[in-house]
C-alpha cells in the first residue's frame, strides 16, 4: 500500500502525468511499476476508453465494499472490469467500449461514479466515512482525481501557477503575437479561399461532452468527499446559516492533508471560471455541470476552512453577477411569453402542435435558475454582505475612459418601442427598419423555440456586449419582439473607422436559429459608400459565420455552437481593421510590400472621409432615435480625441503621394472627392464641421 502511495503521489502532477483531453483516449505517463505498464498496454488495446480511468478504477477496487459496489452496475462494471485484464471485447466479440457506452454515463466516468456514491453514504464523521476518506488519500486517489480535474478544465493547479510566475519573462511570445497581426481575418471568407474543412465541428462537439461528463464526474467525487447527504434546496422555515457556525465548520472532520491538496489544486480556480459565465444559452447546454458546480461552492463553504477563506472571497460576487443575469433571462422570457399568448387564439393556446414547446418551459434551466439564486443568497449571507454588494457605483475622480466606459454601461442594452399597434388593426414600425416587408411577410405567428432562444441571447447580451473605449457595441430590441433589433458598433481606434458610428438592422427569422439572422448595415451614405469589401453599399455584410460567403464548413453558422454575440464581435474584430483593403480576395498576396501597402493607403484615405462624413457628422446631425442618447454621449466624450484623430487623418492625406505604376485595382471604394475642388479643402471643411458640431 506504501509503494503504491509513493507511485501515485509522485507522478500525478500535473506538468508530468501525461492526461491530455484531446482526445478520448487519455495517457498517463511516468513510471508506475507493473500497474503503469499494465495500463498502457490495456489503453493501447482499447481505443476510447481513457488510461486514467483503467488507472482509477485499479486503486479504487483496493477501498472496502468497491467492488461490491462496483458490480452493482451490472454489465457495464463487467466491460470495465475486462477491460483493466486487457480483453477489449465481451461475450460475444463486440468492442466492449461500444457495447458498454450506453446508459447513463461512459465507461470512462463510471470508476469516478462509483466511488462517489460510496462516498455520499458514508457520513463525514461516521468511523467509516473517515476510513474511507483516509483510504483514499493514502492511495493517492484524491491526487489522481485533481490531476485530471486540472486536465479536463484547463486550470493549472494554483502551486504550478505560483512556482512559473517568477521562472516566465515578460516579453516571453511577443514575437508570435507581432506575427499574428500579420495574418488576415478568419472568418471574413477572405484569404486563402479555401473551403476545404480544417476541423470538424462534430468532432469538436464530441470531445467538449466528453470532458463535461469528466467534470461533472470529477466534481461529484470531491463535493461527495466535503460535504455528503446534502440538504438542497433547505426546507421551509429551516436555519442553513447554523451547519457551519464553527470557525472551521466542516474542516476539522476531514483529513488535514485533503484540505492542503484542495489549496493547492486547480479546483477554485475551475469553479470561477464557470462562475464568470454569464451566458444563459451556454449554461443551457451543460446543466448538469452547473448543478455540479454550485453544489462544489456550497460544499467550499461548509468548510468553514481558514485556509480556504481567500481564495472563496470572489464567489459571492461572480454568483451575483451570475444571478442577475439569470433573472434578466427570466425576465425576457416572460415578456415574450406574453406577447406571443396574447397574439394566438384561444384554440391556439390549447394546441398541442403550436404550444407543446412552449409548455415544457425547459425545466432543467428553470431548477439550475431557482439553484443559482439561492446559492448566491446563501453564500452572501455567509459572507454578510448584502445581495447588491457588486454593483458598482457611481465614480469619481477617475478618467474620462473610466467614465466613458461607466456612462456606456448603462446604455448598451436597452428595450425600444420600434413597433406599436394600428387603431385599425395591425402594427407599424416607429422607426426605420430595413426588414420591415419580412417581418410583415412573417405575419404574428408564435414560435416558441425561437423565442426561448432569443431570451437566452438576450440575456447574455445584456452583460456581455464589448465595451471599451477604443470601441463598443450597443443593442436596442424592441419592447415587445426580441426578433427585431439594432445594433450600433463604435469603430475602433487605429482604423480608418475610428470614433464613427456603424448602424445594423437584425431579424430573426422564424427558422432561428436553424439558421442564421439577417443582418442589414445602415451606415451607407444613403448607398453611396463601400465602407468595407465585407461591407456592401447596399447594405450587405458578408462574413461567413452568416452564410453570405463561401467559407470553410467549421467557419459557418451552427446552431449549436453559434451566437448572435458571436457575430457582432466578427464584425467588430474582423471587418472594422486597420488595413481593409487587404479583406478583399486576393489582396492579401501583397500584404507587406510596396504595392499593397500604397493601395492599402489609398482606400483607408477614402474611408477616412466617408467615416467623416457619414459615419460622424451625418449620425450627429440627425442620429437614429434609438441611439440618440449613446451617439451624443460619445461624441461629446470623446470629442477631444476624435479631433486629434480627423486632424491626422488630413495630415496624412497630405503626405500622400500617388500609387505607385502596377498597383492591383483597389476594391470599390467610397466616393472620391469631387475632381474640380483640391481634396484638402474638404478636408478642412470636414475638420471645421465636426469642430462646429462637437463644440
């Protein structure tokens, strides 16, 4: 038992056990003696089933009533058990990995499995549950169980972490990173025009379930090692602050040196960073991972562990942040509920075909909600702290970045009545809208999987959308139809596009998000101007990830792992760049030599006009109802910059010289100056306008 211990605890570090989770098949290296041996060779003979879970489950029969337990599981314990004897076949010659993968769970998880049913019957305190948790200390399973939770999570373990700090430079990869911005824009459909799949998206899919159920297995073992028979949710009337009164709670009943391993594992770290996860879709599609994660933090805090205190101090705040998010998404649904109910009939209520969807109201979100709200009650009432703690307050004495991106906060998400019903019957647009005929021709049909959808959206984009004083992306939806929005995107610093004010119209059709929404820009120059070769003048955004451009298959809209989020920081990133010209096809060839750089030159000076006059002064002087507020607040900001900026942008026009002979022709570019009026006189004009408008 010795021997093996000494194995374990000195080869399943991190930096040296060899778990990888690119696959499903997971090596462990290091010299492990026979065991090590035995594993690779049974691993090697049988493709899919992860080594670490052949290694577990052969410390794991070593605890008292394992295997009684693990037979339990019928047929399954039985493939596994073949399995770690090296035979990758059953009874009748099928792949005991195929055969033996069906019912709740994997093969792979069902060593972890087990030994956390054992663990949640064995009572902390009880002279059993301390056998076993001690047991599995001195073989080294706790140490396995964090290794592969450091793995499969991505997280370093905290110790790691602190040793490389000092022994990493910090210059270390500016090299690659310089090298990087040299390269064109994935996504944009340009560059090597190729369309030939470089990764599978199914593949991808397939190895993200695989890791989550690792997670959640992982998770399970820990939180059933901590905390045991957990009451959850607290029944009526009953005090949960008084479990863990002590001032080491929970602690003093397991052993010390389990505590020291969890302070130096990567398991808090894993848990705010699922914690910081403030997308309702995202959460949608892991459920049980989360159920698991907020039963981990209420385990953590029912330690009541001294040691523990610090690093569990940021929990109550990302719960916070977490609930609120959460309840926005409530919030949406139910504003779209009833304005979806009060648009059907009385018989179309009552309609199975029409309302089934609807009815089922996902209930596994619903609960993991109601559990995200409670659990960061709780833990704020351990921390005694009141549930709005986080929310930040008005500043003072800080930057004009700091106040600009604080006055932006609170504009970036906002409801607009963009629709309002007829006196006669029917509805008409208040503003603007380019999908006006489409959404006419949709009619006011109810599309319940739409509208789930499109609160989760909404909900993540209420907390998510960039901000930033180089450039940020603001969103309206109409107060009643989520599927009817506009976006307005602040070009960012260092383009041509700086400071200008970028206008899109979006609908959802009734096929979302089966397929992708329908994005118009606005900002044309009343369809004069090609702000973009992604930009059309007639208000067409191609990029891939909207399927207006033949791309690679992984670069297309997915369902299952697209976003409307997604889409607009595409634009914001990859269309609005430093050198446009090089996003049309082919241009990118010259990138870095002469020619192109001087093409590149010539078309950023036609924008910079066009983002002057189109993109600045004509939002200013007649800015979109829906924005009005963000556009006057950003340009009155950041008026002193944006002065600077336009005052460079005409000495740069000055210096210009013309193209050199055998300049590729540029793509369509925004008007040109008049030819009869020299271009630096309306330059200057422009410079004088926006000084007048500004001031």
């Amino acid at each position: 038992m010795k021997s093996t211990r000494f194995d374990i605890t000195k080869h399943f570090k991190v930096e040296e056990a060899g778990v990888t989770s690119a696959g499903n098949v997971i090596g462990i290296g290091g010299n492990m003696g026979s065991n090590s041996s035995a594993a690779t060779e049974e691993s090697s003979g049988c493709a899919g089933v992860p080594a670490h879970a052949l290694v577990a489950l052969a410390l794991l029969l070593k605890l008292p009533g394992y295997a009684a337990a693990l037979l339990d599981e019928g047929a399954r314990a039985v493939h596994l058990l073949r399995l770690l004897l090296g035979v990758a076949h059953d009874e009748e010659g099928r792949n005991i990995v195929v055969s033996g993968a069906g019912g709740s769970g994997s093969l792979g998880t069902l060593p972890f499995r087990v030994v956390a049913q054992l663990l949640e019957s064995a009572p902390r305190a009880s002279p059993a549950g301390r056998a076993l948790r001690l047991a599995l200390l001195k073989l080294g399973a706790v140490r396995l169980v964090l290794a592969c939770l450091a793995v499969f999570t991505h997280h370093r373990p905290q110790a790691a972490q602190q040793n490389s700090q000092g022994s990493n430079g910090s210059g270390g990869g500016t090299g690659k990173e310089e090298k990087s911005q040299l390269y064109w824009a994935k996504g944009t459909g340009f560059g090597t025009g190729s369309t030939r799949q470089s990764w599978n998206v199914e593949q991808a899919l397939v190895r993200q379930r695989v890791e989550e159920e690792h997670v959640t297995q992982l998770l399970q073992v820990l939180v059933s090692y901590m905390n045991p028979g957990e009451k959850w949710p607290p029944e009526e009337g009953s005090d949960e602050e008084g479990e863990g009164e002590e001032e080491e709670g929970a602690a003093k009943e397991l052993p010390p040196e389990f505590i020291d391993l969890v302070a130096g594992s990567s398991l808090v770290p894993a848990i705010c960073s699922y914690l910081r996860n403030d997308s309702v879709l995202d959460m949608s599609r892991h459920i049980p991972l989360y159920v698991c994660v907020l039963r981990a933090v209420r385990a953590l805090r029912a330690l009541r562990c001294r040691r523990l205190s610090p690093a569990l101090r940021t929990l109550p705040r990302l719960l916070a942040s977490m609930s609120r998010t959460t309840n926005s998404y409530a919030t949406k649904l139910r504003m779209s509920k009833k304005n979806i109910f009060g648009k059907m009939t009385y018989s179309q209520r009552f309609n199975t075909s029409t309302n089934s969807e609807l009815s089922e109201e996902d209930e596994g979100l619903a609960l993991l909600i109601a559990d995200i709200q409670a659990t960061s009650a709780l833990m704020y009432r351990s921390e005694g702290e009141a549930e709005g703690a986080g929310v930040a307050g008005p500043l003072r004495g800080v930057s004009r970045e700091q106040r600009y991106i604080h006055l932006m906060r609170t504009m970036q998400f906002e409801p607009f009545e963009m629709m309002c019903e007829c006196p006669e019957g029917g509805f008409r647009f208040t503003v603007p809208y380019h999908f006006e005929s489409t959404v006419r021709a949709a009619g006011e049909r109810a599309h319940p999987a739409r509208m789930k959808r499109l609160a989760q959206e909404a909900a993540t984009l209420a907390t998510s959308l960039p901000l930033s004083y180089s450039s940020s992306v603001f969103v309206r939806t109409d107060a009643d139809r989520l599927d009817v929005m506009k976006v307005l995107i602040t070009g960012p610093s260092d383009t041509p596009y700086a400071n200008g004010c970028f206008i899109l119209d979006v609908y959802f059709p009734a096929e979302y998000p089966a397929v992708p929404m329908l994005i118009n820009l606005e900002t044309t120059g009343r369809h004069s101007v090609r702000f973009n070769p992604n930009l059309y003048n007639d208000g067409k955004v191609c990029l891939s990830v909207l399927n207006t451009w033949h791309g690679r298959p992984e670069e297309k809209w997915n369902a299952h792992t697209s976003s409307f989020l997604q889409v607009l920081v595409s634009i914001q990133s990859l269309i609005l760049v430093p050198e446009p010209y090089f996003n049309e096809p082919g241009y990118e060839r010259s990138r870095g030599t002469r020619v192109g750089n001087s093409a590149s030159l010539e078309y950023n000076s036609n924008i910079y006009q066009a983002c002057v006059r189109w993109a600045m002064l004509d939002h200013l002087r007649a800015p979109e109802p829906c924005f009005k507020e963000v556009i006057q607040t950003h340009f009155w900001m950041k008026r002193n910059e944006i002065m600077q900026t336009v005052a460079n942008w005409i000495t740069e026009l000055e210096g210009q010289t013309g193209p050199p002979a055998g300049t590729p022709p540029a793509p369509p570019p925004p008007p040109a100056p008049a030819p009869d009026t020299p271009s630096y006189d309306i330059d200057h004009d422009m410079e004088k306008i926006v000084s007048q408008v500004l001031d």
